[in-house]
C-alpha cells in the first residue's frame, strides 16, 4: 500500500483596519520608526481594558459571507496563555471555545473556523549580541483561518493559499504580502498507510510564500514517509522550513489546546452577533464587490482565455481598470478580448515604470483607442506608442494621432512617393523578391512603417510593392 498524506491549513492574514484590534494606536505594523504605535494597551500595563475593534469583526463575517460560513450567534474573545518575549502579557487575546465563522469552504477546500485575534509584535535578532521586541505589530488586528484536513497534496494547498490571497485583496480587507508576513500560513501534515486513519500530525510554521508553502509540504510527506519505511515513529512537533537548504527543521514539540489553557477573557464583553445591527448580512452584503469566481465567469462569457483572465484578476488595478471598460458596454466582444491583451501587455509595461498609475488613463479615451485600432485608423504600432501618452492627457487618442501625423494612411498616392523610394535604395532585395523570394516583402513593409512612424497601412504596403515589383 502507499502513503495517503492529509493536510490542514491554517492562515493568519493581518486586517486593514485604521486601528489595532483592541486599542485606538494605528495600525501600521511596517512604520520605519520601532515602537511608534504603541500605548499602554499594547504593552499590557495594569489597569489597562481592551476594547474590540468593530471594523475589524465586520471584517470577517464580510469574508464569512464570500466563503458561505455560518455567522455565530454569539461570540466571545478568550486569553490564550503562553510565555513569549514578543507577548508581554504572557497571554495573547483570541478566540477558542466560539469563533465568529464556522464552515464554508473555498477553492474546494472545506474550512473548520475563522476567528479573530491581535498578533504578537516583532523580535529582532540582528543588533549584535541582544534580541530587541518593536510593538508596533503588537495588537494588530489578525483573522486566522482554519481548514478541515482534506489536502492531500501540496499543489493543492497551493491553490488554495493563492486563491485566498486574491479573496482577501478582493474584499479589501488585507493586502494578504506574504513577503511582508501580512498573511502566514502554516501547515499540519501527517502520513499513513490506513484508509480512513490519520498519522501523527506535524506543524510547519510560518511559511511566507506561495513556494515555500508547496516546498515545506512536499519535504515534510517524503521525510515522514522515509522515517516510517526506516521503523521508527513521527514526534508530533512543530517545525520551521529553512529556504536554503529547503528542507524542515525541529522548533519545540507541538502543543495541545489543554497547554494553552484557554479561558474567557474576564476583561471583554461577550458579543452577540445576531442582535448587532452593523453585523447583519444584508448591511454587509451592501459593499460586497464581485468574487473572483463571478469575474471569472464574466470575463470567460466575454472571450478572455483563462491565462488573460488570471492575470487581470490577480492584480487590484488592472482588475478595477477591467471591470470599469466592461460597465461602459463600449467595445464589442472581439474589441474587448483586444483590450485585454494590451490592458495585460503594454499596460502592464507602463506601469512597471512605478511613475505612472492606472487612474491616470481614462476608461473612454483608452477605449475610443481599440476602437481606432479595431477600424484600421491606426495601425498596431501606433496603438503601442499612443498608450503611453494617453496616462495623465486630457488629449482623446484621436487628437493625439491627428496632430502627429499618426493617423493611417491608406491612400496610394499618398505613399507611392515613399514606395518608389525604398525600390530605389534596397535594389537587392527587389531583386529577391522579383526573383520569387516572397518573404522579402516582409523587409519592405518595415521599412515602410518605419518612414511612415507606423501611419502607413502595412496590408497596402504589401499589395503595393508586389504591384510594383512585377
């Protein structure tokens, strides 16, 4: 028999409230200045009563609603303890016994629970000799997601982690950078031989790429199945991934929920959830934008292949460029596929130059250019070196190419001056082509365009040099 691996996720994805999850300092986990936003709260001096975050709770059922979760009816926070030096409190404020969502699933992936908890702050072990602790990620707001085991397969946890990210960007309540440790996922794998019957289950924490989260995995079911082929057992641990050697690593044994000793928090009010008005579905239901499965729907009826499509959805810009072009019902289905292919082309490029952003074209002036392009008044060329100057211009496409001069020409006495010239200065390749090398032709076009700075009609070249050449 082979090896069946199981695996359950569990993900932190830091909140983009304006504040902390139970204090008024702001939420800017990455401000260059340490220990910045920070208060008595956060440092856990005595005396000292937590207050919920309203946005950060509305937050999560608002994902609840995007996952097909139950909302709780009521709810509450608990104490978390456990002795860390970045927890200066010794406990950390999250939820156990009745997390705000139950069920739901995404990406085919069944989920457990969704709660609410702050993160811990920062240690820093790079100034010499001592560790130093910057608070200022000290109570930030952090929902934290739990599946059913039901992975089998580190593609599929893949998946599903990116599948999350996108959502999370998409509801704009995280911008989920992995890189940046606004979104972690962590990872309980385990083995075993018998249908029906789960192995000893080992955590690998804190994997911060969508890379790391497929390497990790399929590291941890080879070791796990190698150690049991070799007859000795699996420790129910918790292990860290070394991007180096690519290979996992022993941290501390695994704890229980018993060694946490949970307990509710004595210093919050429980919530009832139900009777809140805020909380309701229908008020949260007002600012839900549209999930990234109905826009896949969207713009596969549209035309769009499934590469084109990834690309648009998986970048917030481009994405609201992309729905915007689609409300102004401007541009017929094969102008739209266009479209799409210079929104994830040439858009891409300008932006990729960081001083231009996507605001500052606009919607009709980028549309009245594919409907230039689709009629033959400009020809692709022209089309890429317009783009450009239409971020930030008042000017229409159309006003652009006409004081340029880039407006196609396709009359032939207009260009059989220019036609007469490249015959003259390019004998040798005429004589190719008279001589029935056709693909010569193809050199004259282009010099064509290149005279004409793209405006000539290159299907009129073509035609006009074969005539000519006879």
């Amino acid at each position: 028999m082979t090896y069946k691996p199981t695996i359950g996720l569990e993900v932190h994805a830091e909140l983009k409230t304006f504040s902390k999850m139970f204090c008024g300092c702001k939420n800017e986990p990455h401000a260059s200045e340490v220990n910045a936003n920070i208060c008595p709260v956060c440092m856990a001096h005595p005396g000292t009563l937590p207050v919920p975050n309203e946005e950060a709770i509305k937050m999560v059922l608002t994902f609840g609603q995007a996952v097909g979760a139950t909302p709780a009816t009521y709810s509450e926070f608990d104490r978390k303890n456990y002795f860390y030096p970045d927890i200066t409190k010794a406990y950390q404020i999250s939820q156990y016994a009745f997390p705000f969502l139950s069920g739901g699933s995404l990406e085919g992936v069944e989920l457990t629970r969704v709660h609410l908890e702050e993160d811990t702050a920062r240690s820093q072990h790079d100034k010499g000799s001592e560790s130093l602790v910057d608070f200022n990620r000290a109570g930030v707001p952090l929902m934290e997601l739990v599946t059913e085991p039901v992975v089998h397969d580190a593609a599929t946890a893949g998946r599903f982690a990116k599948e999350l990210q996108l959502l999370l960007r998409t509801l704009n309540i995280s911008d989920a950078n992995m890189e940046r440790g606004e979104m972690r996922v962590e990872a309980n794998i385990s083995v075993s031989k018998v249908e029906g019957e789960l192995g000893t289950k080992v955590e690998v924490k804190n994997l911060n790429s969508f890379k790391s989260v497929e390497g990790a995995i399929d590291y941890e079911i080879a070791r796990q199945i190698e150690l049991l082929e070799n007859g000795q057992s699996i420790q129910q641990e918790t292990r860290g991934w070394d991007e180096v050697k690519l290979k996992t690593f022993t941290q501390r044994t695994k704890e229980t929920a018993k060694d946490y000793r949970y307990f509710p928090d004595p210093d919050i009010p429980k919530i009832s959830v139900e009777g809140h008005p805020e909380f309701s579905a229908p008020i949260l239901s007002e600012k839900m934008p549209i999930l990234p499965s109905k826009k896949r729907e969207l713009y596969k009826n549209l035309g769009l292949t499934s590469d084109v499509l990834e690309v648009i959805i998986s970048n917030t810009e481009l994405d609201s460029f992309t729905l915007k072009l689609v409300e102004s019902k401007g541009l017929s289905a094969d102008e739209f596929k266009l479209a799409a292919n210079y929104i994830t082309s040439d858009i891409v490029s300008v932006l990729a130059s960081g001083d231009r952003k996507i605001e500052d074209i606009k919607v009709k002036h980028f549309v009245e250019l594919i409907k230039m392009l689709s009629n033959g008044e400009i020809g692709s060329r022209v089309a890429k070196d317009l783009l450009p100057d239409l971020f930030g211009s008042e000017d229409s496409p159309k006003e652009i190419a006409t004081t340029r001069g880039l407006l196609q020409v396709s009359d032939e006495s207009s260009l059989q001056p220019i036609i007469d010239t490249i015959i003259s200065d390019n004998p040798e390749v005429v004589e190719q082509l008279r001589s029935g090398k056709e693909a010569s032709v193809q050199f004259l076009v282009g010099q064509g365009m290149k005279l004409t700075k793209g405006a000539a009609n290159p299907g009129l070249l073509k035609k006009m040099f074969l005539d000519s050449v006879k």
